[in-house]
C-alpha cells in the first residue's frame, strides 16, 4: 500500500485467475487431481471471510458484468455468482453464529446502530448460553447507553456473577446512567465483595453521576459509616452528617461542633433532628450552640440541610 508494505495472504493451489472485483478477491485454481476442474473461491476481505467456494468447469475467463460474477468455463459454459443481499448475509451468519463477523458486515453497510446493538445482544445472548459469563458480559458492556439496562441486570443477580454485574452497573455510572436504584445495586456489589478499595474509589470519584442520599443509606445500612460519612461531608448533606455522627458514630461532641459551624438556619435545623439525643450526653456543648442561634438571625436555610436523615 501507499504508506509500505501491507498484509500478507496465502493461498493454496496453482492460480489461474487472480481478479479484485467490487471488494472481493476472486481465485481460481487448477486441481491437477481432477483433470480440468477448477476451484473457484470469493474472499471478502473487508470482513475476511469466505464468501463463495465450489469446483467448476476449467474457468477460461473472468469478470463482472450484471451486478455479479461472470465466469467463462473451458466447456463452453457461463455462470453467474450473485452477491446475497446483506439481510441474507447476516441471517447465514447468525445460523453459523458468526456474531463477530455479522457485527463487522454490519458497519462495514453502515446499518442502523440500533442494528449493531441487536447484534451485540445476540451474541451476549449466546456466550451466556454457554456460560461464557465474561464473554457475554463483554458484549453487553459494548451496549450500555442503548440496551434496556434491566435486560442485562436480570441475567447477573445471581451471586456467583456478582462480578460480572458489578463491571455493568460500574459502566452505567461511568456514562451517568445509573439511577438511584442502580446505585444501591452497585454499592450491594461493592459490600458483599467486602471491596473496599471500590467503595473508597466510587466515594472519591470527581464527575460521577449519582444519587448521594441512595448511596449513603446504603453504606449505613451495610456498616460502612465512615464511607457514609464522607460523602455527606462531600455532598454538604448536613442532617445525614449529624445523623450519622450520632446514631452510628456515637460522636455527640463532633456532631455539636459540626452543627456549630453550619448557617444558623442550617444548624437549627439539624439541632431539631438529633438534639434529644444530644442534650443527655453533651449538656453543655449543645446547650452553648443553642445559646448561639438564639443570638443569630435566620436567613432562609439552604437546601442541603433538609436531606432526610438515615432511619
């Protein structure tokens, strides 16, 4: 080719004919066994696949006229090789299941990409048939973002493909797919795995769309309190914050000072939440804050410190 020296084919048999005809390579070799037969074979190159093979009359001549290949044999007869269309193309792989090749014909027809998808389907359908869960999983994973997720998810739940799952909803969190119910799912992955390498990395990931009160109800609920912790520091969640210092934390005194740093309305807010059980264990320090917002004036409180706190 233009920039070097390209591929390297081999073929077997004495050539008579060698002919590229609309993107396919058409040889034809002598079988010295059979007299004057000749084997005639079209490659499809694009897609490197055998796309007509069969022994015929010694071929004379060779060329395309007619929407097909023309071949002129030594016994005076003409036959014609008509291109399948691509419906039948892909319906012969599919049979054979040569999704590989169905996908790469496919692209190569510029087909619709929801096309491509079905294709991709088929083939996770197939390895996990088989029980190649990670083939399978590898072709659902080229569907994420096109195929209904539920699809993929169903097939996974069982706990011997937990990893399998874990790999899927990762890629939906990766392209801001993953909803709340995801997000549990995921972070469920993450605590039976007892991975926490994972949940410090999902905690600490910058960009990632997720829902931050869904994931720390569930880290509460599987045990993982400072991981909780840390998000609703992240997430400026001030009433899950305090909630957690208290109820799991048992950190009564950090709870008070967190409150004390807040925006009096913030504050007063969370004070409402867990001060009753505050007050028996910090007097002091909660009855000084009190004193505090009673000094202050309230401006309308943000947002933030309305996120209900963890049953």
């Amino acid at each position: 080719n233009r920039d070097g020296r390209g591929a390297t084919y081999a073929f077997e048999g004495e050539k008579v004919v060698l002919s590229w005809m609309r993107g396919y390579l058409l040889v034809v070799t002598m079988d010295a066994k059979a007299g004057a037969s000749s084997t005639v074979t079209v490659y499809d190159m694009r897609n490197k696949l055998v796309a007509f093979s069969a022994a015929v009359p010694a071929v004379r001549f060779a060329t395309y006229e007619w929407g097909g290949i023309v071949l002129v044999c030594g016994d005076g007869k003409v036959h014609r090789l008509a291109e399948k269309d691509t419906a039948e193309k892909l319906d012969m792989l599919f049979k054979r299941n040569l999704y590989t090749m169905a996908v790469n014909l496919a692209q190569s027809q510029q087909l619709d990409e929801a096309y491509i998808v079905d294709i991709q389907r088929k083939y996770g359908d197939h390895l996990y048939s088989k029980a190649d869960f990670d083939g399978a999983m590898s072709q659902y994973l080229l569907t994420v973002g096109k195929l209904e997720p539920s699809y993929v998810i169903r097939k996974f739940l069982d706990a011997q493909r937990i990893h399998n799952l874990t790999l899927y909803l990762q890629a939906l969190h990766e392209k801001g797919l993953g909803n709340s119910e995801h997000t549990t799912l995921l972070l469920n992955c993450y605590t039976k795995l007892k991975d926490a390498g994972a949940l410090d990395k999902f905690i600490r990931w910058d960009g990632l769309q997720f829902d931050p009160e869904t994931a720390i109800q569930t880290l509460c609920a599987a045990g993982y309190v400072e991981h909780a912790l840390h998000l609703a520091r992240r997430h400026n969640r001030h009433l899950l914050v305090v909630a957690i210092l208290v109820q799991d934390g048992h950190k009564h005194l950090e709870a008070v000072e967190y409150m004390a740093a807040l925006p009096p309305a913030d504050a007063l807010t969370c004070v409402r939440a867990v001060g009753a059980n505050v007050m028996p264990v910090e007097p002091a320090a909660l009855t000084a804050l009190l004193k505090t917002l009673c000094a202050s004036s309230f401006p309308s409180s943000s947002s933030s410190a309305h996120a209900h706190a963890p049953a």
